[in-house]
C-alpha cells in the first residue's frame, strides 16, 4: 500500500468530488438532525438550505474536493461529539458507583455550555459549506450526475481487451490455450448433455471484467462439436444498456444478407420468429448488464420458437444478471493460474485491463466505491475474513442507513454481497473451518482499490521515509516493532483514524510503543493490535473517545483489560479471543452501552450476570477456548438484539442455560467442540425460531427430543461428529426452507435419511471427509432446486 500517484483520468475518493459531497450530504443530513434536536433554529435554516439546493443542483467541480473533505472531516466532527456528549447522559442514570461515574466524567454536563460549543462548531462547518456554495457558482459547472459512458472508441477498445486478454495478462486462443482448456471443456459439456429440453437452456458464464469470458464463449462456440450440434449459431454483443429491439435487430441481421434497419418491434419480432422457428440454435449474449427481469422475460418469450435443445449461453460480470437469466447455476471463470499468466506477461496488457476494472468501478454508487477503497487496508492475497470486514467498515463510518430501524451491519452486509456480484470480490467460502466465513480479493481489483484509496491509505515498513500529513489510515508491515518510536513522519499527524498491525502476523510487542501510539493519534477510530506479545495495554487506551474498533486478540502474554476500557463510550467491536492468560473482563464492561460485537476467552469459570447482560446492545458474541468456563451467564436472558452467539472450544461447558429461550432475534448459532456438551434437551432453544443458520461440531450427542423450532433455518453444518450415522430426526422441521447442508469429517457417517426428498428448497449438499461409503437416497430427483451436489474422500 504504496502512496499512489493520482491519475489524470482515475480519481480516488480524495479528489473524487462526486464521492466526497454525497458523503458530505449524509453527514450534513446527520448535522441537520443535531440542530432540530438542540433547538438552533437559524443554523437548521442554513444547514437544510445547503441540502435542498446541492441535492437539486449536484453540479460541482472536482476543483471543490479539497473543501469537500474538509467539509467532512467537520461534520464527522459534530456528529462525534454529539454522540459522546449523548452516550454518557444515556449511561449517568443508570451508573450508581461514583468511581465509575469520575472515572468516566471528568465534571458536570452543563446542556447549556455545551450547546454553546457545539453551536460554535456548526457554525464553523456552516462557514465551509458557505464558501464550496459560493465556488460553485463562479466555476463552470460540471455535471456529475450521469454515470461514466465511455466513446465509441474507448467502448471497442475495452471490448477487444475483453476478447483477446485473461484476467492475468495472456492472450489465450483454441489452439494454445492452457488453463482455459479445462473451462472450454466444461461449457461444452454442460452445453451437449443437458438433453432435448422443452425450456429453453440458458447458461451464463460469470467473472469480472478482463479475465476471458468473451474469450472462452468464442472457443466454445467455434468448437467442432458445438458446430456439429446446433443448426444455427449466433452471437449478439449486448450493450449496456439492454434493449430488447437492439437485440433482436443483431439477430435478424445475422441470419440475413441484406441488413434490416429502422424496423418497428412488430417487423422484429416476425422476423425473428421466422429465422428461429423450429431450428436448433446457440445463441450468445455477450457481456449482459441488465438486472430488470422484465426486460429479460420479454426477450425470452421471443426467442422460445426452437426446436428442443436450443441454448443460449450468456457472459456477465454480475452474479445477479447471471441469477435472473440462467435456468441451470452459473460457470464462475477464474483467472488463470500463475505459472500460465506468465507465458506471455505483458505489463501493458495489464495496463489495459486495470482499464477495464475502472470502468465497473466508476459504475458504483459512491457508498461502494468508498468501502470498495477500504478494502486497500488488507495486504494482497490475503484471506479476509468478512465479518471483520463489515465491523471495519461501520467503525469507520462508512456505513450509513435509510431509517432508524435498520442494523447498520445489515446494510454494510448488502453492501458486501453487492460488491460480491460484481465480482470485486471472490472465492468466498462460509464457515471456513467452521467458524468463519472468508473471501478473496484479486490482485487487480486489490491494485484497483489502492488507486481508489488515494494518499489517505499508507503501508509503513522499513523503505518508507516519508508519510504524508493526508494520511488517515496506517497498516504496519515489514516495520521494526521491536523498537519503541514511531516513525518521524508520522509522530504529528493527530488526524490518523486508523492503526493496523496485523497484516503480517506480528503485533507490536513493546507496551511502550503502543502507549505511544495510543498517546499520539487521539482521533484513533480503529486500533487493530492483534498477533502481539505485549503484556499491558496501557490505561491511556481509555482516553481515545472516538474509537470504535479494538483488536487485541492472539495475545499469549496479556493478563488483563484496564479498568479505563470502561470509558470508551463509542466502541462497538471488542476482539480479545484467543488471549489464554487472560483472567477476565473488567467488571465493569456493561457501561460499553455500544458495544455491538465481542468476542473472548478468558481464564473464568462462569460469567457474572452483570458482565454480560448489561451488554444490551451485542448483535455478536463469541466465546472462543474458555477451557475453564463450566456454565453461561443466566444474563443472556437480556441481550435480545443478539443475532450471532458461537461457542466454541469450551471443553468443560456441560449445558445451556435456560435464558437462552429469551433470544428471540438469534439468526445464527454455532456450537463446535464443546465435548461435554450434550443437546439432549433442546427445549432451552425452542424460542429460537428465527434461527437461519446452525453450526454444530465436536460433540458427543447429537440427538434430542422431537422438535419444531426450526422451522427458518436455511443452512446447517454438521462437523467432527464421531457418533453420527444418518441426519437427526429434528431436522425434518426444516424441510421447507433448508437450502444449505454441509456434513464433514464425520467417521461413521453412513446414510442419508429418505425423508431427505422432502427438503425442496435445498440448493447446495456437501458431504466431505466422510469415510464410509453409502448411496443416495432414491428421492434425491425430488430436490428440484439442487444446484450443487459435492461428494469428497
């Protein structure tokens, strides 16, 4: 995560002015709220004429982007305080002990002095808005609602780059392909056996941009056996904009000598029908935009006038077009393998295909192209473990929400999933080791998100000498940590929001550096000190009032939590698992009234009641390797926004306790090597019944009473379970809405129950790592929305 030089045609969210004022507008939105709230009547006036006339007048050039984050910064700064000031009037009430209420309030909250500073501070913000109002009127102004369109040229450019390049840089054709052999092979015979069928077969072929598609449907659809097959082979280039007239012109004209243009959708579709009528086709739909499925209905009515066994195989850079066109599940094109994307590299080639990736990127939203930056903080190839992902990216304040009764962890969700389809990211894999689920991002897009960043992200090692005084988001790698200075760059820049150690594994092992650390960068929202050895985090972390985010798991020295974490209002993610000499959690960890997500191990037997269950804000909580706790805290009974409770390897926890029938909102639940746990009574669970997802491993039973709890649960893993033989019996309470089965490393393993035919929404069945061998039941043709069935060892 070098400093990135800026772009003459590529602008990071820095000088971005079309990022930076709608993340401006959401702010001052925020802002506009503070104002109604404390009464101030003439800065509300001023504050909501800014909104009304920049929403109806977006027009503002990228000269303005310096103000625009500037205009930020401040109002992230109002919002801030507020929140604080809001925080601890919320958590006075209800704390009796005057050592915490001293050491949380350093005096009195005077409402009144403090609306006289925070009118002050609106007022500033109120000053900048002034002066990027006044700028806009006297530049030209540059329109900046259309979305990026490309020239004519630079469209054929990009799409010859799409058929002559991989995503690695190589050029790939029929007669020297390497790893796109197996893939062609593949198409084909998803294309040849999928039979006579009365429906028309549509197979789409996803990936992200650059990496071959074109490429392979051309070595697809010029292959002998394809030309054999089909009668009448056509290939439509789609434009983005998805036009049903458009596409049907392309096929007239292709079946034609004579080119037919400017006819109505009447003379289109009569001739359409009579080039298509009774005739085996292959139709491709390259590289398809559309997500309406209307368009797409009305299209495909049109061409369902083949002979059975016609096929249309589509090529998309997005899951969800893939989602809405295809009638069997989609082939997802990687990129080719190292070894082979150097038989032919080309740093120029490479060139063109970073092309390619801004263009999909400038298509996003600004709240995407945002968190897509953020992503530059993970190291290149490394695993990203999703959940942290979305705890990031709400701590920074990236994530914002259309109402009140929204999670924020929802929407940064669908944020995700977003970016998901359009293949920024890939390879994801839920509940990887059972616990976990993780993604990958490609070194393209990763080297797309660095270009993103800008200045505001920096990797320190040892090479870098200068940082510069932009930066608001560091990540240690290949630095001296076993030093006690920071860099000299770095020391003044009291505007950092984020410090991460954790990129290579080595945390920071001198408390002294992280006293530093915490004494100089007081605006620290998120503090990623995991992977180290120190053994003290020192008291000052409790003056860092903003932060949101702190990591100080896989510590094998660390003993304790200073009582001062107490004062730290805002924090929303508390990650202190895997730190085995640690003997328990400040007593006082109820006044954290934010905190969202927790995740522990700790040397204690038991959880006092008040340690937990005054976390009444929790939406996760992961107790990991407690080797000593024998019983859970009867105050779960009050933390009824949990929607993840895992836990996991807690030897000595022999049974739930019976507040666990009071978490109405747990969606999902994951139990894995607790060795004297039995479910032999799962009545203590039966209030579970938005439970989605279910994890269970390493345990000595399995079965139980017969239940009907389960009647929401999509997906279930079963993992490590020596004594299981076939599916328990309880199951069958989720036999309409299961669309996720996972049974792994489980020895005696041996049948699969015929009661399975009835689970019709089942879409994906693993069975791995079992080693006994058994027969699928007869029924299996019952599960009509089986879309992958995987069987391993």
């Amino acid at each position: 995560m070098d400093l990135v030089q800026e772009s003459s045609t590529f602008l990071s969210i820095t000088k971005d002015a079309k990022v930076l004022l709608d993340m401006l507008l959401v702010k001052v939105n925020s802002v506009v709220n503070i104002a109604r709230a404390m009464n101030m009547h003439s800065e509300l006036i001023k504050l909501e004429l800014f909104v009304v006339k920049t929403e109806r007048d977006a027009t503002l050039s990228h000269e303005v982007a310096e103000m625009l984050k500037l205009a930020c910064y401040d109002a992230e700064r109002v919002i801030d305080k507020y929140e604080i000031w809001s925080l601890k009037n919320q958590l006075l009430p209800s704390s009796t002990s005057s050592k915490v209420r001293g050491l949380i309030f350093s005096g009195r909250l005077n409402p009144f002095a403090y609306r006289n500073r925070m009118c002050l501070e609106i007022r500033k913000l109120i000053k900048i808005l002034d002066k990027i109002g006044d700028f806009a009127e006297k530049i030209e102004l540059v329109g900046l609602g259309r979305t990026y369109r490309c020239s004519t040229e630079q469209e054929s450019f990009l799409c010859s780059i799409e058929e002559e390049i991989c995503f690695a840089g190589v050029s790939v054709h029929y007669s020297g392909g390497v790893s796109r052999e197996i893939d062609r092979h593949t198409v084909i015979e998803a294309l040849l056996k999928s039979g006579n069928e009365a429906t028309l077969f549509v197979y789409p072929i996803v990936g992200v941009e650059g990496n071959g598609k074109t490429t392979l449907a051309e070595l697809v659809y010029n292959d002998p056996r394809i030309v054999s097959q089909f009668q009448l082979r056509l290939w439509v280039r789609v434009s983005r904009v998805f036009k049903v007239e458009e596409v049907l012109e392309q096929i007239v004209n292709s079946v034609r000598e004579d080119l037919c243009e400017k006819l109505d959708m009447n003379e289109l579709k009569n001739l359409v029908h009579e080039a298509l009528y009774g005739k085996n086709y292959l139709i491709v739909l390259d590289d398809v935009w559309n997500e309406d499925p209307v368009k797409w209905d009305e299209l495909k009515k049109l061409l369902m006038v083949g002979a059975c066994g016609s096929k249309i195989l589509v090529t998309t850079r997005k899951k969800e077009v893939a989602s809405i066109m295809g009638t069997v599940p989609a082939y997802c094109l990687k990129g080719l393998l190292y070894e082979d994307s150097h038989s032919g590299w080309n740093s120029n080639q490479n060139d063109e295909i970073s092309s390619a990736l801004r263009v999909s990127y400038e298509q996003l939203p600004s709240n995407l192209k945002v968190c897509l930056a953020y992503c530059s903080i993970f190291p290149k190839g490394c695993v990203i473990e999703i959940d942290k992902l979305i705890q990031l990216w709400v701590a920074e304040g990236l994530i914002s929400k259309s109402n009140e009764s929204e999670d924020l962890e929802h929407v940064a969700i669908q944020h995700f999933r977003e970016l998901l389809s359009r293949s920024f990211f890939e390879d994801v894999e839920e509940y990887r080791s059972v616990y976990t689920s993780i993604c990958t991002m490609h070194d393209l897009v990763h080297d797309l998100a660095l270009s993103a960043a800008g200045v505001e992200f920096c990797t320190v090692n040892s090479h870098i000498q200068n940082i510069s005084d932009e930066v608001r988001h560091v990540a240690f790698s290949d630095y001296d940590l076993s030093g006690k200075e920071l860099p000299k760059s770095l020391v003044s820049n009291q505007a950092l929001r984020t410090i991460s150690f954790s990129i290579n594994g080595v945390g920071p092992m001198s408390t002294m550096f992280v006293e530093d650390c915490i004494a100089r960068f007081i605006q620290l929202r998120v503090l990623d000190m995991s992977d180290s050895c120190f053994d003290e985090l020192p008291s000052s972390v409790g003056e860092l009032k903003y932060l949101r985010y702190l990591d100080v798991s896989s510590n094998g020295s660390i003993k304790e939590l200073p009582d001062s974490i107490n004062k730290l209002l805002s924090l929303l993610t508390l990650r202190v698992s895997h730190c085995p000499q640690l003997e328990g959690l400040p007593k006082d960890i109820g006044n954290l009234i934010s905190l969202r997500h927790l995740y522990i191990t700790t040397k204690q037997a038991c959880f006092p009641d008040k340690t937990i269950g005054c976390l009444s804000s929790l939406r996760s909580l992961c107790i990991h390797s407690c080797n000593n706790l024998v019983s859970l805290s009867e105050g779960l009974q009050y933390l009824t926004s949990l929607r993840t409770l895992a836990i996991i390897g807690c030897p000595r926890l022999t049974f739930f306790p019976s507040a666990m029938k009071h978490l109405t909102a747990l969606e999902n639940l994951l139990i894995v090597d607790c060795k004297e746990l039995t479910l032999l009574e799962w009545q203590d669970i039966e209030g579970l019944r938005m439970l989605r997802s279910l994890v269970i491993g390493g345990l000595p039973e399995l079965e139980s009473k017969d239940v009907h709890c389960l009647g929401s649960l999509q997906m279930l893993v079963l993992a490590g379970l020596p004594e299981l033989v076939t599916l328990p019996r309880w199951l069958e309470g989720a036999s309409a809405t299961l669309q996720y089965l996972r049974v792994e490393r489980c020895l005696n393993f041996a049948a699969l129950p015929k009661w399975l035919e009835n689970f019709t929404a089942l879409e994906k069945l693993e069975i791995s790592k079992c080693r006994k061998s058994f027969s699928l039941p007869e029924g299996m043709s019952c599960l009509t929305n089986l879309k992958v069935l995987k069987i391993d060892n």
